[in-house]
C-alpha cells in the first residue's frame, strides 16, 4: 500500500554526503529519478523478474556431469527468488513506524550484498534511492528525538546535581529509539551523517544548559578588558560550572553516548570525547584568559579559587574521557594552572613592593593593630594554599616586619609606640599558628624569635611608662637624721598622683584588642606598682594629720590603683581618681 511518505519524502538533510548508484555499461533500466513511486518500481521488479525467470528446455534424465553454466544460472535464480521475496514481503506489510524502516533497511542490504550488481543495476539504483530517502528519515527522527529533550535535560541537570539519572533528559524508552535509529543508519552506511547529526544536536543542548547555568562565552580581549566587579561574578559562575560539568553533565554525556551507540564503545568513546572535548576547551579558554588579565592584589583570592578548581577537576579527570582526550585536556589544564601560578607570583612581587612602598605617615589611633597588617596576614593565609607563594611570604613577613617598626617611630609617646609594637606582634603570631603551612614555613626559630621581641616590647613599656611612677614612691631625700621630711614626702604624693592620673588619661584610650595581651598588661602592672605603693603607704601616711591633711595628699588606696589600672587599654576615656567605695 502506499504510505503518504512514500508520496512526499523527507527532503534530503545538507549533512548527507552524495551516494550516487553504481553504473555498469549495459542498456540502462528506467531512471529512478524520474518515477519515485514505490508501487510502479515493484511492479517493474516484477516485470524483469518475470523476464529473466524463464523454464530451460527439458531433456530426459540422464547422468551427465555438472554443468558449471548451469550452476551459475541456478545460484542467479535462487538470488531472485530471495529478491522477490523480499519485495513481496515489503507488499505485504509496509513498515508504519521507524523501527519497522529499521528493519526493512537491513533487509534491503541483505538482499544487495548477495545481488549480481551488473544484470541488477536498474534495481540496485531503485533500492539505493529508497535507502537514501529512509536514511534521510531516520537522520531527521534521531534529529528531533535528542532536540525534543533540550529541555528536559537543562532542568534535569540543576535538580540532580548528584548524577544518578544515567541518561539526563532522556527516558528509557526515547534512549532504546535513538540506539535503534543511529544502529540502522550505522548498518546502512551512513556513520558519518549519524555522528554529525548526534554531536550537533548534543553540542547545541550542552551549550544551552551551560548558558541556564550562568556560563556566558566571552573572548580574551573582552575578559581583559572587563571591570574587576563582573569579572569576579563570573569567576564563580566558573568555578561552581567546571565541577558540575566534570561531576554530572560529563558523566552523564558519557553514558547517553555509550547507550545510543551500545554496539560500538569505540564509536560512544569517540562522540563522547569530541563533545566532552569541545566544552572543556571552552571552559579551559576562560581561566586562561583570566590568568592573562590586569593583576592586582585584589585579585589574588579569586585567581586562587580558579586555581583550586582545576586541581580539583583534573583529579576528578581519572578514567572520564578517552585516554587521548583525557591527556589533551589535563596538559591544557596544568599549562592553565602554571598561567596562574605565574600571575599570582607577579601579585605578590606587586605585594612586597607595595608593603615596601606604604610607608604612610598616618598612625593608628590608641596604638591598635596597623590595617595593613591585618590585610597582608589574612592574605598570606589565603595564598598559603598555593605552594608556590610560600616561597614569597618569608619576604613579605620581613618586609612587613620593616614597615611596622618605622611606622612605631611615628608616635610621639615611646610607651604607645611600644604598645602598637604588641599589638602588631601578637596579631602575627596568632595568625602564622593558626595557619598550618605558614608556620610550618617561618619555622620555630622565626616564631621564637618574635616571641622574645614581644617580651622585649613588654619590658620596655613597663620601664618606660612604670618605671617612672615607681620613682616617685623611692625614700632618697625623704629622711634626714633618722626623720622624715615632711615638704618632700608631700612632694613625693603629689608627683605619684599627677602622674598616675595623666598615665590612666592616656592610657585607658589606648587599644589592646587582644584580651590575652590586655590581661597579661594589667596583671603585670599592678604585681609592680601596687606591692611598691602600699608599702610606701604604710610607712609615711602616719606623717599626715588624719583628715583634710590625707585626703589631700593620699589621693589613691591600693584597692584604687587596682581598680584603675583593670580600666586601661579598653579604648575608652574613664574619669580617673575614683575611690573603691
């Protein structure tokens, strides 16, 4: 029966490559060109069936040799016979589906193969175009089936980020189809259609999936050219996207190629690794034109994260693509990584010169810890992830070291001085501990060294700044002939506290952030300056006449000065000469 696609077939897809039927010289049968209807080329199969088909002539039984003629002639019978049979089988039932073609295809090339082409010509023309107009149908199924799943396969690939649907966007029944449909056009001699049709509808669906993922295609020139705000956007677009690529959408990928083309790993291999190819290398272009961007220090956190992303991923390489492939993208990925590796080394020679160049003249209120010591420790934090920047931290550190120390010459207050010293050094120690390859790096002998310069600080402070008041409680020149001097004993209290009020002033707005610092200070402090004023109390206070004489001159009781020196380094202004009620 004729079909209506008999009547209309599919027009023939650019992709395909011409296949015109072979010629022999022989007086040539209609032109299949110029009668496409199915119905009358069978009858003509009939007709030239009939024609040669024709009964010998009959001899009377006898034993003779074989005749080779007339064993020749019986193998072309027996091969009509399977010809006609198989055209009356295409009569009898006409195929209705694209399984059915499938299998009407193979048949077709059954026949062929065993079909003497020089006497089957004209015939062998008819199946050719036939073959060529179903090829065409199946190439536009295979087509539409991995389109109509486009879709499907963008919003699969965001809700299972885990991986675990094999084929992502597909069902199992539309996977069985388009193994069918890319079998019969493999059978029917028409690979390389099949594969070209299958690669660009699978490129196209990848890239869309990778745009709804928020993966935009940008050249070198325009990354170079682009604000650090939006690049740094899409930098961890980047990051997040490579994983998923290499964890679901690869993966995936694979397993779709080897299930549509489960008769032949090395076809799925190879469609899979130039697909899977083709994404990586768009990918592996962004970080390299990252890695070529403007440097700054700024973006050296960022460079870091594409850094990590691609030791991740090619770890993650191990046994994904083809052998071939797989070497491919992991040399490119390990020349990108070195790309960066050498960006972010020229960030911190940038790094140094600026340290060495920032020798500012604006000092930190209250002696605090320095912004840029903060912001260069918890840079080298960060960068001490990349082994090959801890080879530069050893430098910064001593040129931070440098710069600290002209900056401490700034204030005009030695003991300030020394307390921004503190305040510095311990930040450093506790960030360099706290980061395992850092202080591996500095090694002990660093750290105990900078130890002891911080207890060198502490020392210093306490002469400087107690060690003064401390002199106002000495006995030299208060006792003459075994007798107190009263004018100079009044002299001696009166100097304590003016000094200890303008020391608590100053020093109750200086900072010590730390609280271990800050404690250590105070307890230090007061183990001094207390023990030597109630011992001093002890002995003179008795020279006072009791009331408005001692209340003048014994401003503080011990229990005060406690009090007031537990008030210092908050960073905040307290009224000084309160008493311990």
């Amino acid at each position: 029966m004729e079909t209506e696609k008999d009547k209309h077939p599919p027009e023939k897809s650019s992709s395909f490559v011409s296949r015109d039927p072979i010629q022999e010289n022989h007086e040539p049968g209609p032109d299949p060109k110029t009668n496409l209807d199915p119905d009358q080329d069978r009858h003509q199969n009939h007709d030239i069936e009939n024609s040669t088909r024709s009964e010998p002539p009959t001899e009377p039984e006898t034993e003779t040799e074989p005749n080779p003629e007339a064993t020749e002639e019986e193998e072309e019978n027996k091969e009509e016979e399977e010809e006609t049979d198989a055209t009356n089988a295409e009569e009898s039932h006409p195929p209705t589906n694209f399984n059915e073609v499938c299998e009407e295809i193979d048949r077709f090339i059954s026949v062929l193969s065993r079909a003497k082409e020089s006497k089957y010509a004209p015939s062998i023309n008819r199946v050719g175009g036939i073959l060529q107009r179903a090829m065409s149908y199946l190439e536009d199924e295979l087509r539409s089936l991995l389109n109509d799943s486009k879709t499907e396969l963008a919003s699969s690939e965001e809700s299972n980020s885990t991986g675990e649907n094999s084929c992502p966007g597909y069902s199992e029944e539309v996977v069985l189809n388009l193994n069918k449909l890319a079998t019969g056009m493999i059978n029917g001699g028409y690979e390389t259609e099949c594969f070209h049709a299958y690669i660009i509808a699978r490129r196209s669906i990848l890239e869309a999936t990778l745009h709804k993922l928020g993966f935009e295609k940008f050249s070198i020139y325009d990354i170079q050219k682009m604000q650090w705000e939006p690049l740094e956007r899409e930098i961890v677009a980047w990051n997040k996207m490579f994983k998923q690529c290499v964890n679901v959408l690869f993966t995936g990928e694979k397993k779709l190629s080897a299930a549509v083309f489960s008769g032949n790993s090395s076809v799925a291999d190879c469609i899979f690794g130039s697909l899977s190819r083709s994404i990586a290398v768009e990918l592996l272009n962004f970080a390299e034109a990252v890695a070529m961007s403007k440097r700054s220090s700024e973006k050296l956190f960022k460079f870091l994260d594409v850094y990590e992303t691609l030791r991740d991923v090619i770890l993650a390489m191990d046994d994904l693509f083809p052998e071939e492939i797989e070497n491919e993208v992991k040399s490119e990925a390990s020349i990108t990584r070195t790309r960066l590796g050498e960006a972010m080394t020229c960030i911190f020679c940038e790094l140094k010169n600026s340290v060495k160049a920032d020798m500012g003249k604006t000092i930190v209120p209250g002696g605090a810890v320095h912004p840029l010591t903060r912001y260069i420790l918890n840079y080298l934090k960060s960068a001490s992830k990349f082994k090959e920047t801890l080879e530069q931290i050893n430098k910064v550190m001593d040129l931070l070291g440098t710069n600290l120390e002209t900056r401490s010459k700034l204030y005009k207050d030695t003991s300030l001085s020394l307390i921004f010293m503190m305040n510095n050094g311990r930040y450093i120690l506790q960030k360099i501990r706290g980061s395992g390859e850092i202080n591996e790096l500095m090694g002990d002998t660093w750290l105990r060294k900078r130890s002891s310069d911080l207890r060198q600080y502490h020392k210093n402070y306490q002469r400087e700044t107690w060690g003064r008041l401390l002199s106002c409680l000495s006995h030299e020149g208060l006792i003459v002939h075994g007798k107190v001097l009263k004018p100079e004993l009044k002299e001696k209290f009166k100097s304590f506290n003016a000094m200890f009020d303008e020391i608590h002033k100053m020093q109750s707005v200086w900072v010590v952030s730390d609280k271990q610092l800050q404690s250590e200070l105070r307890v230090s402090i007061s183990s001094v300056v207390i023990p030597a004023y109630r011992s001093f109390l002890a002995r003179f206070s008795q020279n006072f006449t009791t009331g408005r004489q001692t209340e003048k001159y014994i401003k503080y009781q011990p229990e005060d000065i406690e009090t007031s020196i537990d008030e210092l380094f908050d960073g905040n202004a307290t009224p000084t000469g309160r008493k311990k009620p």
